[in-house]
C-alpha cells in the first residue's frame, strides 16, 4: 500500500512539473469520458442482451412440421451404427422422422446388419419415428445405396447422412425449418470432429450431412451430386 501511494506521489509530481501532459490529458479525458465509455457500455449492453434472450426466451417453434426422411448409408460401421440411429431418434423435431438404413454389401457387412436389427425393440418407445433397413446384396457404393433409400423415402424433406455421424439432437429441426422458405432446395451444415485422433490416424474417414428436397425424387438428382 505504502508503494501505490509513493507511486501516485512521484506520478502527481510529475504531472504538475510538466504542462504539456496536463494539457494532454485534459484533451484526451472528455474524448475517453464521452464518446469510449457509452460505447463500451453499449457493447456490453448488446453482449447481456443476447445472453439474456439466448437463455430465457421461449424456443421458436416450427410452423409446420412436414414429414422427414433420414436415410443413412452403412458399410462397415458395426456397432458405431447405433449411435447414429440413437442421434436421430432422440432428435427434438416434433413431427415423424422416418429412418432408412441402408446396408451396402450386406454378406460381408453381418455385423453392421446386426448392429441394426438390435434397435429395432427399441422404436416403438420414440413416439412419431420409424426405422426401415434396406439391405443390398452387392455392394454399389454411396450413390447406389441412396437411390435406394429415395426409392423407398415417403418425407417431404430427405436427408443423406453417413453412418459413422453423430447428430445434434436439433439437427433435423434446423434443417427443416430452411425449407419453409419454397425457393430453399437444399441445406448442408457445419461439421465437429468428435473423434479426431481415429480421424488423424485413419485419413480415409470422412463425415458428411447433405440434405436435399425429395420432391425431385423423379429425376433423381444424386447420381450428379455424390
């Protein structure tokens, strides 16, 4: 204490014996009074604000709720599969979701099929979510596997999801609320690599989320577009 107040003295010292800082500061405080402390008051104003409203406010809710497909491509998964149906049945989207797995190569893919069948008890405890495997005998790859899917799709909105993907529990919600707007055709969204030492160690692990309108399911635009 006793230093800050012979720190203070030598600095008051200083002040008086020098006239041109004097007038420094007395040119510098009113522009440091009057124009930088209202704009960072109103900066952290605007910061409590969204903080605020992020918090508190009600959840928006969609207007309409149109029919979902999510079709996943599997091959070589496994077990991880499972987490991957988990996601999108434990999504907050209040309408049906209706989940195709796709399984690509399905004699050397036994354990990827199995993973599958083992959710299949669980459905019916998640109200408006519906599971359907498709198995494909001779591998085609992922555009085979998601004309397929398409085939089968019944939902307004069809989303291509890979198998090894997590997916936020609001995923499929944002995802449909772009298509309330009827010039939106197609959304894609951000990537979180969650597990990212098997990514490093493995290069050729990709993750992807496309999301297309189904309705041109008859011209069937994937085969362009994977």
């Amino acid at each position: 204490m006793q230093t800050l107040t012979q720190t203070a003295q030598i600095l008051l010292v200083f002040l008086l014996q020098d006239q041109g800082t004097v007038s420094y500061l007395l040119v510098f405080v009113p522009f440091v009074l009057f124009l930088e402390l209202p704009l960072y008051f109103v900066t952290w104003l605007g910061i409590f604000r969204y903080i605020t409203n992020d918090t508190y406010e009600m959840p928006f809710v969609v207007p309409s709720t149109p029919r979902v497909t999510c079709a996943i491509t599997c091959y070589a998964e496994g077990k991880a599969v499972q987490n991957t149906v988990i996601s999108l049945l434990e999504q907050t989207y209040p309408g049906h979701i209706e989940i195709i797995a796709m399984v690509d190569g399905v004699q050397k893919n036994q354990a990827t099929y199995q993973a599958l069948k083992e959710l299949i008890p669980r459905i019916s405890s998640y109200p408006r979510r519906s599971f359907i495997i498709i198995l494909k005998i001779q591998r085609g790859g992922r555009v085979s596997s998601l004309n397929a899917g398409l085939s089968r799709a019944s939902g307004e909105v069809f989303l291509a999801l890979d198998g090894d993907t997590v997916f936020d529990n609001q995923m499929v919600y944002r995802s449909a609320l772009h298509f309330q707007n009827d010039n939106v055709v197609a959304v894609t969204g951000p990537m979180r690599v969650r597990n990212a030492k098997e990514i490093l160690s493995n290069p050729a692990a990709k993750l992807g989320v496309h999301v297309e309108r189904s309705r041109y399911r008859g011209e069937t635009p994937l085969s362009n577009q994977f």
